[in-house]
C-alpha cells in the first residue's frame, strides 16, 4: 500500500520520539518540563491542524457578512466613519466566500480509499499488460503522470536534511 504519513503522524511520532528518546537522558527538572511543555504544545497542534482550515473559512465567511450586515444598518447615516465602514463592506463584498472543507478524517478516509483502488488498479493492469491486452500500458502511463508530480512534491516536503525522516 502506498502511504505517507499526515500531520498528526508526525506530530505523534515527535510526541513518542521525546517520551522515548529525549525525556530519559534529561537529568534536571528543567529539563523533563520543557519535554513535557513541548508535547503538550505538540498535541494541541494535533487538535488544531485537523478543523484549522474549516473554521477559518467559516469564520471568513461569517466575518464577511457581519461587515456587510453593519454596513445596512448605517443606512441614511452620513459621515467618513460611516463610509469607511460601508467601504469596508464593499471590498470584502466582491470576495467570495470560501467553500466548505471537509472534515480532515473525512478526507483522510476518502483519500485512503482511492488509493487502494489505484493500487488494485495497478494489480489489474499488470495482469492485462503481461496478458498482452491493448490499452493497458496506456492507462499505466495516464497512472504515472498524476502520480509522478504527487510523488516528487511529497519527497520534496519529507525530506530533511541528507535523508527521509523515520524510526529504524
């Protein structure tokens, strides 16, 4: 199976790395709470990344037609102030709002699905490749060129340093 981790993996591994590899050799008590502060502010992370996005865009969205709504009621008030606040109103007017996002372990799930799906898929046309069937290498090469950038922008971001991030 194809996988990567996602943010919370790493962030959990983190959290396991400095309970299991840093935590012992710190001998002072200054020491052992600054490892416990970070794997605090480590699963607070955990819990933000996954509904960050989606209340952001819910919040730009209300935002907006809160500036919108105070616009209206300074309908027939005269003045800079008031036009600066239906200017604001105005510009952010023009903007769209943002759609809504998915859950992120709703889109995990989904993305894990079609994966496994393309994996069998590749299971399949190998079998109709080696069975000499037209049109098989085909829907490889079409496989490859969605997953080739997919790959190299995945090594680009996991990579650190001189090699891959991991536990042996």
């Amino acid at each position: 199976m194809i996988t990567h981790p996602n943010s919370d993996d790493i962030l959990e591994a983190i959290q396991i790395a400095l309970e299991r590899d840093v935590l012992p050799e710190c001998t002072t008590a200054r020491g052992q709470m600054a490892v416990v502060l970070a794997q605090a502010l480590l699963q607070m992370a955990r819990e933000v990344i996954p509904v960050q996005q989606q209340y952001l865009a819910e919040e730009f969205n209300a935002l907006k037609q809160t500036l919108a709504v105070m616009a209206k009621e300074l309908d027939g008030v005269s003045g800079p102030e008031a036009d600066r606040v239906r200017e604001r109103a105005a510009s952010f007017a023009a903007q769209p709002d943002f759609p809504v996002i998915p859950p992120l372990a709703e889109l995990l799930a989904a993305h894990d699905a079609v994966k496994t799906a393309l994996e069998e898929n590749m299971l399949d046309t190998d079998v109709l490749i080696r069975g000499g069937h037209g049109g098989a290498m085909e829907a490889v090469t079409r496989y490859r060129e969605v997953m080739g950038p997919m790959i190299a922008r995945d090594f680009a971001t996991m990579v650190v340093g001189a090699g891959m991030v991991g536990r042996g």
